[in-house]
C-alpha cells in the first residue's frame, strides 16, 4: 500500500500519557501498557502492532473479551465511547529472535531498542505516528546479573532490588513526545562519565555506555558532546533540558546513530576510536554523529515531524547544523569540500536516477527507504542556501522564530519556511520549489569579455530536469556567488557577488574590467547545481592558483581531472600536460595547508567519471583512463617528487589529533597513492615498512589498502599481520574485510566471494554485511565486471540479507538502479538481477519498493 502525503489526517485520539512497565528478557519479554487517552476526533481507537503476541486488553479496568476488539493486519480496533479512557494492554515479545534490528532486540548480550521510523509498533500497541505526542513513564525489570543497567528516556526517578535476584529502574520522561523516541536499553554497561554545565547554570550529568573494556575509546566522542552542547547554546541559543544525557553503543545497528530523547543509541562505529583502531577519518566521523543527534534533542525532538514526509524538517535541518559545527571545531574549508564530495557520491546519482525524488516526498510504500542522500543531505544544502540568501543575522532570527512557534509541536516543512521567511523578512515563495522539485538543476554559465568597453556580461541559463513523475519543472530560486578574476594580473576583479537567478534565463554585467577576465562560479558550492561552462583546461588551471575561494580552487582543479579523464575516455588519450603542471604547482604551494592540497589532487573516483559520461558506460574504459591519468601524474609530477613528500611527511613524530597532523597524514597517504600508480619494488617497500612503523591507523590502513590492490608478496604479509593483531576488534576487522573488496585486480570478484565463506564474515551483523557486500557494490571495476558475476554475487547476498533484515538490504538497491546509464550488454544484466529480486519468493516490501523502482 502507498501513502500520499495529500491523506494527511491528524489522530482521532491524543494520548497524553503513557506507562510502560516492561519484564525484560531475551527470550521473551512481557509489556505492560497503559495509554490515557483522549479523543480528538471521530472513530475507534485505532493502535499499530507487528509481530506482537497479545496477551490481554483492558478498557478503563475492564478485560475485553474477544469480541471488545478486532486485531487484523497490524491494527488493533477498540471501539471507545466517552471523551477519555484508560486502555491497558499486555503483550510478549521476542528479542533475541529479533534479526530486523527494529524494536527490542539483542546486540552482544545487551538488549536495546530502535524505532525510528515504525520499530515502536514491535514493542506494544500505540498509533505509530510522529504526531501523537506523549509523556512516557517507564518501569524496567530484569536479571539483575545480566543486565545490571537498565536505562530509558528522560531522568531517573527510582531504582531497588527485587526478589529473585531481579531488580528495577524507573524511568521519567516530562517532555512529551512522539513514540519513534522511545528507547530502552539493558545490559552489563559501563560508563565514561562526565559534566557539563548548561548556559543558565544547570548541571547535566553524561554516560556514554559501553563494554568495560572499551570506556576509554569514548573520550573522542566524550569531547565531542559537550564541544556540541555548548555549540548550540552560542549558535542557536538552545540549551539542554534534562538532567542527564546518555548514550549507548552497540555493535549490530541499521544506521548510524538514533536521537532518542536523553537516550541517544549509536551504531558503535560512530562512538568507539581510538588512535590504534580508528582513523582520522573515523574520528571525523564520530564527533560528527556525536554532534547530529545531540542536536536533534531540539531539531526533532523538541520540534518534532508531523509526518514522516516532513522527515527533512529535522534530519535537513540537522544535517546543516552538523556540518556547520564541523567546520567551527575544524577547517571550514577541508569540511565543505568533503561534504560536497559526498554530497555528488550519493545525492546528484540519486537525483539523476530512477529513485529520484524531492526533499520533501509525495508517497511511498516504506519509509525506511526515504532515509535518503536527497533528504539528508540536499535537505541541508536547500537550508544553507537559505541561510546565505538570509545572512547570519536574519537567519538566526528565523531559527529563534522557529523555536519559539514550534516547541513542543509536530511541525511541516512549511512551518520551517514561514518562520525563516518572518524572521528573516523575507519572501520565500519560489524558493519552496527546492523541496518540491526533484533533480539537480544545470546552470549554463557563459562570460563574454568587450574589451574596447571594459565591460563582461555573463549569461546564465538554469534548466531543472524531468525525474519519474514530474516534468516541464519551474525556474528555481538559485544564489551562486560570483567573482571575475583578471587573467594577466591572476587579482580579483571587485568583490564577490551573490547573484540570485530566478527566471530560465538571465544576465549579469560588469564594468570597469580592465584586463580578460576567468570566471569563478558557485564559490563555496552555494547552491547544489551542476554547473555548465566553456571553461577551457587553461581557466581551470589558472583558477586552481589563483582563486581564493578554497572550495572553487579546488572544483577548478577537479573540472581539469574530470575534463581529462572524459577525454580520455572518449579519445583513448588525453593532454595531461596542464594538469601535471596545475598538481605540480599546488604541491609547491606554501600557502596551502597539507589537508588541502591533499583534497584537490585527489582524482575523481570511477563512479564520479561514469555519471559524468552519462550514457553507455564501459566500466572497464573507465578504470583504465583513471589508471592512465594515475601514471600520468606519478611520471609527469616525478616519482623522486612524490617519493621525497611522503618521506618529508613521515616525520615519525609523536601521533596527535590535530589538524595540522591530520592534513599531514593526508597529503603523505596521497603521495603514496600515487606511488603505486605503478606498484613497483620500491613503491611496495614503502609501503610495507609504513604498514609496520604506523602509529596510528590512518597510516597502517592506507598502506594496506594500497598493497592490498597489487600482486605482490607483501600483500598476503599485511594482511596477515593486520588480521593477526585486530582479529578481536570487530571495527578493525570491518576495516580488513573492506580492504579487501576495494582491490581491482583480475580475482578481485573471487577473493570477495572467497571472504564471503570466511568464519567472520556474517550477514547478521551490518556493518560486517556493509564491509564486505556494500564495499563491493561500490567498487565499480568489480560489481560491473563483464561476465556478470559481480551483479549476481551481490544479488545473491543482498536477497540472502532481505529474509532476515529488509531495512539493510534494501540499501543495496541503488548501484543496480543505475542500468540505464550502462552499455547495453551490463545494463541488460543489471535488469535480469533486479527483476530476480523484485520476482523472489517472499521479498520484502523494502526491498521490493527499491527494486520495482528502479527498473523504470
Ligand atoms: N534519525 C536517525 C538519524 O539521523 C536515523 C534513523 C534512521 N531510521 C531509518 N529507518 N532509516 O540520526
Ligand atoms: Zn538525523
């Protein structure tokens, strides 16, 4: 069945307060729930259930027999007469039989919950839906052995022993709120505890619980909770609101991370690091999730969704506010170029593709699979570029509006817009086209030079795309910032302007331009277009050193590779003449930072060159051009140049965590990237003795991967040794499993299929799935192997994964999805397994949603 955003009903029934009282138990689990409930409109209470074993239901302390109630596809019918009651109902559950990762569940021994988007329903009977808001008042009972910490939302209010060696915990949550918030979590726990002191004086008390042995790699995530806490107080003026914060980490999740109100529970990938088994990446990415869900205490969570197809009111939102405190804490410019990187990885394929959609949906079968790079992560580029037409001040008087209006409400899209464009006063009529319409806009940018008049005019043209159901799509709002740069004095022409177009087509003039001008356009990527230029390879390297805007210095460097590698593509050949010299000269550049130079000499990657081809790929030209490009640049720039950075950067010095140390394990694993452009000895030799000197994993880890992806004998070394040492450490072994399915080489399909039978290998674990099976979706010389065997494999596994666990399988969907840009004979291929799946016996509904889709 589909659900339309257009149905929006609000509940016939308010429930303002909730009890639970649960018997917990892996094996079964009996819950207690009592539901004050008022009416608010016409009809029987209607309550969501799934997979629940109903025990008993009782109206105002009266049992129903069975015919008070019908309970038939996952809905449970009580007819109500009067204007309140107290309904009661008792249900078991099985946790350890548990394998969605959806409601209670098992991880290592502990029990927790996920319910975000519809996991509630799998714990007790309740209108599954973000807007019926409720105070929870929970009661916890277990094994007081095997689950001695027993946590929930909101404070503690009680705790005791109980007879037969059990004990309890109650739990108090005063702010109301919709039950995907809902979190419980058991088990043999530590913590990593701490303070923090909220901005008018309140004391809050921190746990980051974990494995006992693992407490000490929470301090990273530690710092990073309250460097976000105070964050939002100086940035959006909001302050924390319980007297304790908690956080679990478990190792079998679906996602990320969850922002349970006080009772955040993160996939412990994002909370665990340490400087032996996590990389600088990895602790990027930690202070980053850490960051985004504490800041959805109040987007979300405070303010919540009033339906799921509001979901980027929140996660948009989040996502921007995340992303801007990263940049604070680190280099705003590093930041903003790997999340647009990302950004282009996810988002621009999705929106190119059959699953296209806008920020804000219009239906959908199954909302898992609206957890997307478009809602996410467009979603927080469509709030910066309001935040850039707003400016800071007039931006944060719209957020203050918001907050004010919506607190403690389940709030629309539109809510959102209206309170930035009163705040900021402001009309934001077009621009809502961005959450309406779907595909990334072109904008055609054309710069004309009259040099007798000393005068430039530059012609923009913006076209929107037709996605699966919309077409003949309306002019956006797009602000691209602008400057003119001279090309005989490499200067800046004026200040940067911030250019709004809003019709199909428009012009812009400049005067005074003394000398030709080079045009720097969508600087600080303001806007998520893809922009069109006659640019020739000379502007580009003339603006990869010239322009000082650090992310348009690097786009300008990308277009050169990207220019290239199409070329070479296309012409079998290609003049890397001024790239070499444009990567030469950044290499030289004083001025620059490690991080950054590392940044923009990196080549696009393969899948980046295939959606820039657009139509009839062949994967294997692809990889092969890329390869030349490689060589071109480790010849053109000089193996002694390269060899000389990666041993000027292994200073051997102590391993710190900052940026400047960052930026320089950066630029040295790059170097040594393009060392093994040809992996020759002495390549491999570095290598090796890299992998073995490593203080830190960023270093071990780059050159594993590196001799991971040749033939010589070091590799089978390595990754011995690598195994050996972290064969405990389930992340770490992640990391060996991805290793391995990144390599390219002519078996690299078989030893993927190999590791597949591996003892570690399970399709139980997500990450582990993720390592192995996803790594290899994303590997594109590999999954499009020519025989086809990379697309059954991954078929294989994914429909493997589907009978247990839908939410991850579906995932995998996409890479298929993107036949139509495929020579005939791989597309043809790609169809076959799609239509396999959506024909498998017992597919799920999330996996048949992906699928189905993406045959169009
Ligand atoms: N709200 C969580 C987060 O962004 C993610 C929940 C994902 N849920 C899902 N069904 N995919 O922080
Ligand atoms: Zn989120």
């Amino acid at each position: 069945t589909i659900t339309r955003r257009e149905d929006y009903a609000p509940p016939a029934w308010r429930i303002p307060d909730i009890s639970l009282a649960f018997d917990l138990d892996a094996e079964r689990t009996r819950v207690r729930a009592v539901l004050e409930v008022e009416c608010a409109g016409e009809g029987p209470l209607v309550l969501d259930g799934d997979e629940l074993d109903l025990k008993s239901v009782a109206v105002n302390g009266q049992v129903l027999g069975e015919d008070g109630y019908t309970l038939a596809d996952g809905k449970l019918v009580i007819p109500l007469s009067g204007d309140a009651a107290r309904v009661e109902t008792i249900v078991e559950i099985a946790p350890a039989a548990n394998t969605k990762l959806m409601g209670l569940y098992a991880s290592g021994g502990n029990l927790c919950t996920q319910c975000e988007a519809e996991g509630f329903r799998r714990i007790t009977f309740f209108p599954d839906r973000p807007d019926v808001l409720s105070r929870y008042s929970v009661e916890l009972r277990a094994d007081k052995v095997r689950y001695p910490v027993l946590l929930s939302n909101g404070n503690p209010v009680a705790a005791g022993d109980l007879p037969d060696g059990r004990h309890f915990a109650r739990w108090d949550d005063p702010f109301p709120k919709p039950c995907y918030l809902f979190a419980v979590v058991a088990g043999d726990l530590r913590a990593l505890e701490d303070s923090f002191e909220t901005m008018s004086g309140r004391h809050v008390k921190l746990g980051i619980w974990v494995r006992a042995a693992d407490v000490e790699k929470c301090r990273h995530a530690m710092q990073a909770l309250k460097d976000s806490m105070r964050w939002d107080e100086v940035h959006y003026g909001r302050e924390y609101d319980l007297d304790v914060f908690n956080i679990v980490a478990v190792d079998d999740f679906n996602f990320g991370a969850m922002e349970n109100k006080g009772l955040n529970v993160f996939n412990s990938k994002y909370i665990l690091a340490d400087a032996e088994t996590a990389t600088d990446a990895d602790f990027d990415a930690v202070a980053a999730v850490v960051a985004h869900e504490y800041f959805h205490n109040w987007t979300g969570n405070r303010i919540t969704c009033r339906d799921w197809f509001q979901l980027s009111l929140k996660e948009g939102l989040t996502v921007f506010r995340d992303q801007s405190f990263s940049a604070d804490m680190g280099s705003p410019a590093v930041k903003r170029i790997e999340d647009v990187r990302a950004l282009r990885a996810a988002q621009f394929q999705e929106d190119a593709g059959p699953l296209a959609h806008p920020v804000r949906p219009e239906s959908y079968i199954e909302i898992s699979n609206f957890y997307t790079a478009t809602v996410y992560n467009k979603g927080a580029e469509v709030i910066r570029m309001a935040a850039t037409l707003l400016g800071p001040e007039n931006y944060r008087k719209g957020t203050d509006l918001y907050f004010q209006r919506h607190d403690g409400e389940a709030a629309t899209v539109e809510d959102w817009v209206k309170a930035l464009e009163d705040g900021g006063a402001t009309d934001f009529g077009q621009f809502r086209l961005w959450y309406s319409q779907a595909g990334t806009p072109t904008v055609t940018a054309d710069l004309a030079y009259d040099a007798a008049k000393k005068a430039a005019t530059l012609t923009l043209v913006q076209a929107v795309p037709d996605t699966p159901g919309q077409s003949n799509k309306a002019a956006m709002h797009i602000p691209l910032r602008i400057a003119l740069f001279g090309r005989e004095s490499g200067s800046l022409l004026g200040p940067e302007q911030l250019f709004q177009l809003r019709s199909a087509s428009a012009t812009m003039t400049f005067e005074n331009v003394a000398e030709p001008p080079v045009l720097s356009i969508n600087r600080g990527f303001s806007a998520p277009v893809t922009v069109e230029t006659k640019r020739s390879a000379a502007d580009f390297a003339f603006l990869s050193a010239h322009d000082d805007d650090p992310f348009a210095r690097y786009e300008a460097m990308q277009q050169l590779m990207m220019d290239r590698l199409v070329d070479a593509v296309k012409n079998d050949g290609t003049d890397a003449a001024p790239l070499v010299e444009a990567v030469s000269r950044t290499l030289k550049n004083q001025a620059l930072d490690h991080a950054f130079i590392g940044e923009s000499i990196l080549l696009p990657t393969e899948t980046m060159v295939a959606e820039r081809l657009g139509a009839n790929v062949d994967p294997d030209a692809v990889h092969i051009a890329r390869e030349g490009l490689r060589r071109a640049l480790l010849e053109g720039v000089g193996r002694e140049t390269w060899t000389a950075l990666h041993a000027s950067l292994s200073d051997g010095g102590p391993y710190e965590l900052t940026p400047d140390a960052k930026g320089r394990r950066r630029l040295k694993n790059v170097a040594l990237g393009y060392l093994f452009a040809d992996a020759d000895d002495a390549a491999v030799a570095v290598a090796e003795a890299q992998y073995h000197a490593a203080t830190n994993m960023t270093d071990r880890i780059a050159a594993l991967g590196l001799l991971v992806d040749t033939d010589a004998p070091a590799r089978e070394r390595v990754l011995q040794d690598f195994y050996d040492r972290f064969k405990n450490d389930a992340l770490v072994l992640d990391k060996w499993f991805t290793a391995q399915a990144m390599a390219t080489g002519e078996d690299a399909l078989e030893k993927a299929v190999a590791l597949a039978a591996h003892p570690d290998f399970t399709i139980r674990n997500p990450n582990r799935f993720r390592a192995l099976v996803g790594a290899l979706a994303m590997n594109q010389f590999v999954f499009h192997r020519k025989d086809g065997a990379g697309y059954r494999f991954v078929a294989d596994k994914l429909l493997e994964v589907d009978a247990i666990n839908p939410q991850t399988a579906a995932r995998f969907i996409a890479p298929f999805g993107r036949w139509r840009r495929m020579e005939d004979a791989r597309a043809a291929m790609m169809r076959a397994e799609l239509e396999r799946i959506v024909g498998a016996p017992g597919v799920s509904r999330d996996t048949f949603e992906m699928a189905s889709k993406s045959l169009v």
